[in-house]
C-alpha cells in the first residue's frame, strides 16, 4: 500500500493531523489492513520530505485512537477489527471491544517517568516488611491462610481495618478486594445496569471511567477545578438522573484537587435530596502534604461507601483495598467478590495486618508524608521557574498534579516529543469523558526523586516553550525537533 | 403473623412442600416482611403439631429458593426483595440481584464435611513453602514485587508455566489471574454478551453457571454421564447456535465424569464446525489416581482456551491460575484483567513460581496423588458398602464423587438431617440449569482423612436407607427424626 497524501500547509489543521486523517481513512476503508505493518517514522518522513517528529504526531494520534498499536523494537502495526480476520475461529470477532483504548505508556530507560500514580519503591521500608512477613510464615495460622478462605477476606484483617477506619460505624461492615480498582469492579456490579446514569468527576482515572463503560452505564461527567469537584456540573448531573456518583474529595486523581468542607457538607444534601448512591473514593486522603484533612463523605452521612487500600499509603504490587459500607451493601458484593475470584490472596492480607499492627505501616506513611512534601515543594518551585503560560494548581496532598498547557497545545501530540527530550506523562485526553482536555496532561510525581522532578519539569516547561514558538501544528513545515 | 397453613396428608405434594409453599406465599405477598424473624422450627412444629424436621425441611427450601436466610444463633429471616425497605439510600432497590443464591453452607464443627472441592490442609508440605517463600523474601527482587506490577502476570512464572505446559505452541500466550474463577470472570467479560449462547456441563459448577447468568448469557446445559459430557446433548446445543462451550474433560466437578479421548476428537470437530470458541477447564487433570491421562482438548486444537491453576494441585488459599490462549485472546483478556484488578499479587506468584521451580510442587503433587488414591479407595469400599440403591461412577482422579440417591428423594431437603446426623454435602439443585437434580448430591472427599470419608459414607447411608423406608415426603406424619 503506497502512502500519498495531500498535505496542504496553508489549511489550518496541522500537517500531522492531516496525515493521521488521511491513514485513518487507509484503515478504515481496508486499504491498510489488519496487522499490516506502517512504514518506519524515518522511512515515511524521507518519502514524503517531512520532519520525522510529524510522523510520530501522526502515529501518536491514530494509536491513541486505537487504530494502531506499536510493539517495542518492530513498528507500529494496523489492530484487527471486527468484522475481518483470517485465523479459523475469528478471534476479533468473538472478542469484546477493548475495554481500554489507547493507554499505552512507553516505559525507556533513563526516561523520567511522570505517568504513573504509584509510591516510590526507593522508599519501601523492604527490611521492617519482611520481618513481618517472616514472623506470619512463622505462625501458627500459616495451614489456614494456604486454605480457601472467606470471600469477605481475612478475618483479622477486616476487624483491624474496621477498628481503625474513624468513620465505620455499627450499621457498617467491610470487604477486602484486590485493591481499590476490584472495589470499583465489584460495585459497578452490584450497582450498575446498562443505561444508569453515573455521574463521575471529569478529567476521570480512566480505570474508572472504562469500568463503568464496560458495564453500559452512562456517563456524566462532574467539572473538577482547584476546589474539586463542581457543584454546578453535580446539580446538573443529578437532574439528568445519576443514580451514582463516585468522588475522590481529597487529592482527585488525575487533578489533585480537594473538595473544601463546606462543599463536601452541600455534596451529602444534594444526593441524598436526589436518593443517589455516593462512593467516596479515599486512597489518597492519608497521604496529606499540608493544610488540615477534609471530612470524610462518609462521617457526614452514613450510606456513604468508602474504598480505601494499601496500594497508595504502602505497595501497590501486593494487591490489597476494602469497601466500607453499610451491610447489605456489603452482603451483596461479598457475593459478586466470591463471584469474581473466591477471595483475596491471604497471605498478603496476613503480611499487611502484622505490617499495620506492629506500627510499621504508620511510620512508612510518616515518611511519605514527610518525602511528599519536599517532592511537592520541588513540583512548586519548577513550575513556577518553567511552566510561564500553563495554568495548574499546586496540590497539598497526593500523587499527582494537573496541568494545562494552554494556547490550544495538545498534549497527546507532544508526548512522543517529550519522551525523546526524556520525559513521559499521562496526556488529558486519558481522562476525558465528554470535554476534550486535549491541552492537559497528568504529572505523578511522588514516584520519582526530588531532582528528577526539578529536571523533568524543567525538560517539559522547555518542550512546550519550543512548540508554543514553533506553533505545534507547522512543527514538520518549520523543522523544529 | 400468625402462621396456619392448611396441610393435607393426602395430597401427593409431600408436607413439608406445602409448609414450605404456604410460607412463599406469606412471603412473596408481603404478610411476612423483609427482615422478619420466623418461628424458630421447635415452636413452629408444637404449634402445628409437626415433627421439628418437617419444618427444618420446609425452611431448607425457602433459603434455598433465597426468600430467607439463617443467621447462626439467631434464627431465619425473610430476605429483603426489590420496592420495599425502611433506609433512606433503598438499599434493596438500588442493588442487584444477587448474583449466588443459595449456597449457604453449614459449618458446624465435628462434622463430616463433603461440601467444599479443595484438598486436605493436613498434607500442605508448610515447611517447604516456608522455605521457597523466604528465599523470595530475601532476593534481590523484593522491591520490584512490591512495586505495581504488569496486568499479564509476574514475568518469571508467566515463562515457567508457558514451558511447563505441554499444550502451548508458539501462537499462544498466557495471563496469570487470581485462580480459575477470575479466569472464567475474564473471559467471560471478553466473549460473552447479553444473550450470547453458552453450553456448560450440567450438574455444573455453580461459580461457573452464575458468572454466565450475570452476564445475561443463555445457558445451555450439556448432561453429563459416566462418560462426560454427552455427544448428542452438545450436539443439540451447538445447532441451538451455541457460540461458546467450556467444557472441564478430566474428573468434572460435580461428576468426577472424565470424557473418553475419542470423544474428545469429536468434540473438537464439532465445535469447530460450528463455529464456536472452546474452554478447556483443566484445573483437576493433574490429580489422576488410575487410568491413563486423557488427551488435552488444547493439544487436539490450538485455538482452545486452556485454564489452569495452584488451587487444586497446591493451595487455594494463594490465588493463582492462568489462561494458556491464542495471542489475540490474552491481549484482550489483559486488558480485562487490568480494569478487573490491575493485577494478580506479586509476591504470591513470586512464592508459588519457587515452589515449582524447586521441584517441591511435583513432590506435593505426587503425595496428594498417592493420598488421593487411598482416599478414592475408601469411597468406592464405603459407597459399596452403604450405598445400596444410589447411583455413582467412581472417578479416576480429582475431588468429587456424585450421588443419585433415587427414589425421588431430595438431597437438599435431606441436608438439614445429613447435617444433624454428622455430615454434610452439596444438594444436586445447586448445580443445575435447567434439569432439576433434586435427587442428586456432590461429594467431595479429597479433603477429608480416609477414615472420615468411610465413616461419612456410611452415615450417608443410614440417612438415605432411613428416608428411603419412612418415605421422606411423609417423615413428619411417620414422627421420622
């Protein structure tokens, strides 16, 4: 298949738009084929005397469409769709849509890495964690944990958290899931029918919103600004008929933001007034930089579902969160819980409790904490020094923060430009439901250093000084790299 | 609510079906209400001058229809149902059905306990686990375990399983999932859509029905005889248009069935004719006590989906299985996975990948194979011995033995008397579609110590020989205890 465009300079859709409109249709109409390999970057950019970096835009767009896939060190190749294939049983026939388009993350070496929410493993407290791990292997429960257990988890556990949890009460009950993300799974199942409205905030993690995709639900998006979540967009959200709303009040991923008390208190009147159901999502409130700690939803009305986990405040690879609700609330995803995987691996859950138990766990978050704060002071000081022209909102807590690029730049685009300069991040458009927010993009930063924050943050503020002078959309036409 | 129910002695319709009738009827027009206690069965049975077994039977059927539930200690309470409950948030209204109804298992302590297929913690080699487990503990790649890991599975033991497998050719690949169940959750999120047409074995294992039924599949049932899943009966359910087929050839749960290899062969060339895709439910095969292995679907045909696990060769307490699939299946089961849970926990897999790869899986295996042996031997002596006039195929390999009491008896409504006599098991109801199954029961023996199992048996026996003489339709009016 020979690729000729006609790329027209004058139009004011960027040449890299207009390459990736005109592969696009090459896909569609079956001129490039599933599996079909795209030429090299190098290769097309020789061929049609364009920059390279244009080429890669292209590309960028059509994978973050889900048209294309790239694999690491063979070329970009077209996805099957349905409707064409050639084995004997025609697999992207029986198979689903893809439940999650486009989120690819390239991961290079030496490259400073922004684009996941996670803890630093540099920070694991390794030597305290497997002196705990020890003594469970060591006990004399160790024949029943190996055992099937109770899909509601492990006992102790369960009692521990719930002891711990300020704002359980005696109408309340719990559920260990694989980390907050099953949590969300599991609710979305007890809750959900195609159809029902759920009102979520926008920019969105995407393992939420692909969730409740996946299920048929329709999804309303609430604004998040500074003070989080919009109350404006959540009245209008709960006219339409959202049945469920989902919040993260404290250090909102991908945002950062924190919904303030007096909001928080306006939040529980108007679902209630609206008999929706409201899940707090509260993984991140611990991991708190400055400022005092909002209320929880859940102390301020008691129907509230809370998700917590140990994924954020400890180690995401031992897969460990809960639901905190009220009975049969908890009843019924217990059964969807036993549905899903019989249970929760034990032994992890035994290892988290004697870590909790022993006041490991509080002193690993003391120095989180205490780490996050430098790390966010580091992420203040180098916007303000690089970011001139972007519009963001320094979190006082968290994992992540949010920021704007603004002058119509779009993120998505940039992305492979940035990680040649040698950084990546999430671009905004991962988080969208209905707006565009093609301009924003996610910094997690709490995973890295504090100079790798100073450097990536300088390389990003450079990158996008270098496209807003160079207009991002001519970049192949002025040559700029 | 003053219970009279008019009962006739002469009717065809047993009395503890009437009771039982009457009481659905209270229930379901809303004289009973949600969350009201029932008569405990000793003050209902002096009040209508019934035997108290009676009434234990009529309740069996009511909590097995989900319309009750018992709490220990406290009694039986009518279930909540859909448009009536005091709460502010209308919890019963807002969630969905319940995906599991009625499994409720007695665990009484000293109890013979049959209900549950898992193996026996008394042979867990703890002491060798212990070892693999602190080695990983005290690696150098403690860190990364702990860190976010991939959705596909902790590399290592991806690879390990991959050579370890017989079946798997160069076009598959595999994803590591939290057991069988999540992979069954998976696939099912990737193959299946409301309406799709399924064909299972029937008796089935109800994890398996109940994930099809939540996800709005049709079901079709494949009976299964001494033989495995009967030719015809797939026939008829693929020319119904059956698109998917999971089938479980080596000693099935309930039946401890294993379908012969020709048939197997046939199997693969109608599925194939038809069209549709094939799951290969492989987690008991490895337990095989006599006989030669049969040959596995996936090796007769590369585009079967295997599924594999640690729960039934090792410990179900650790969840760990996987899907050994063409490369396009695992792509998207992957992306299942990761919206499900992010990913299976990393240590456990770290842990289970050593205690292969030292060679302590094969030598536990080989131990639960020639305790497996012993055990299957004590169940073909007891049924010999007790179950005169039952029905049964003594399995090769595996956990399971089923029971056809006959007689039109009614293992469910013998449960409750099984129970007060020493044992339990699972009543054949629990494991239908469409066939009602009522006289047919699941043993599961592998669990319990050979003199447990000849004890268990006999018990069964005198149980069945006991309903069998005073008719159990009507032992309240023969004072049957």
């Amino acid at each position: 298949m020979e690729i000729r465009p006609e790329l027209n300079p004058d139009s004011k859709l960027p040449i890299y738009r207009q390459l990736g409109e005109y592969l696009q249709n090459l896909i569609e109409s079956g001129s490039l084929r599933p599996g079909e390999r795209l030429p090299p970057t190098r290769e097309l950019a020789g061929h049609l005397g364009l920059n390279r970096t244009t080429i890669s835009a292209a590309y960028e767009m059509l994978e973050s469409g889900g048209l294309i896939y790239g694999e690491v060190g063979r070329g970009s190749f077209v996805r099957p769709a349905p409707g064409r294939a050639p084995e004997t049983v025609n697999w992207s026939y029986a198979l689903a849509q893809s439940p999650t388009p486009s989120a690819a993350a390239s991961s290079r070496a030496n490259l400073i890495n922004f684009s996941s929410s996670r803890p630093s493993e540099r920070q694991f407290p390794i030597d305290q964690f497997r002196a705990c791990c020890r003594e469970v292997l060591d006990g004399p429960e160790m024949r029943s944990l190996m055992q099937l257990g109770s899909p509601a988890g492990y006992e102790p556990l369960r009692q521990y958290l719930l002891q711990r949890s300020s704002v359980a009460r005696e109408t309340d009950d719990i559920l260990i899931t694989n980390g907050c993300q099953q949590a969300v799974d599991l609710l979305r199942r007890a809750l959900i029918k195609p159809g029902t409205k759920v009102a979520v905030e926008e920019p969105v993690y995407p393992g939420l919103k692909n969730l409740f995709v996946e299920a048929g639900a329709e999804l309303l998006g609430i604004e998040v600004g500074p003070d989080g979540a919009d109350l404006y967009s959540l009245r209008v959200a709960l006219e339409a008929g959202a049945k469920l709303v989902v919040l993260t009040p404290s250090f909102q991923n991908p945002t950062g933001a924190t919904i303030p008390d007096a909001a928080r208190r306006q939040i529980i009147a108007m679902t209630r007034a609206a008999g929706a159901v409201l899940i707090e999502n509260d993984i991140y409130s611990e991991l708190i930089y400055s400022g005092t700690p909002g209320e929880r939803l859940k102390s301020l009305y008691p129907n509230v579902i809370l998700l917590g986990s140990f994924s954020k405040i400890a180690f995401p690879g031992i897969r460990c969160g809960w639901i905190i609700a009220p009975k049969p609330v908890i009843a019924r995803v217990t059964e969807f819980k036993q549905l899903a995987d019989l249970h929760t691996d034990q032994l992890s859950q035994a290892f988290l409790l004697r870590f909790a138990e022993l006041g490991e766990l509080a002193a690993h978050q003391k120095r989180m904490v205490a780490a996050g704060r430098e790390k966010v002071r580091a992420v203040a000081d180098a916007a303000r020094q690089h970011l001139e022209g972007c519009t963001y909102s320094i979190p006082n807590g968290g994992m992540n923060l949010w920021v704007d690029l603004g002058d119509g730049l779009d993120a998505a685009a940039l992305r492979g430009l940035a990680q040649r300069a040698g950084i990546d991040y999430m671009p905004g458009r991962q988080f969208s439901i209905a707006r565009p927010l093609d301009s924003g993009l996610r910094l997690s930063f709490v995973g890295l250093e504090v100079d790798e924050i100073s450097r990536g943050i300088e390389i990003l503020g450079s990158v996008v000084r270098e496209a807003r002078t160079s207009r991002v959309g001519d970049m192949a036409l002025t040559g700029w790299v």
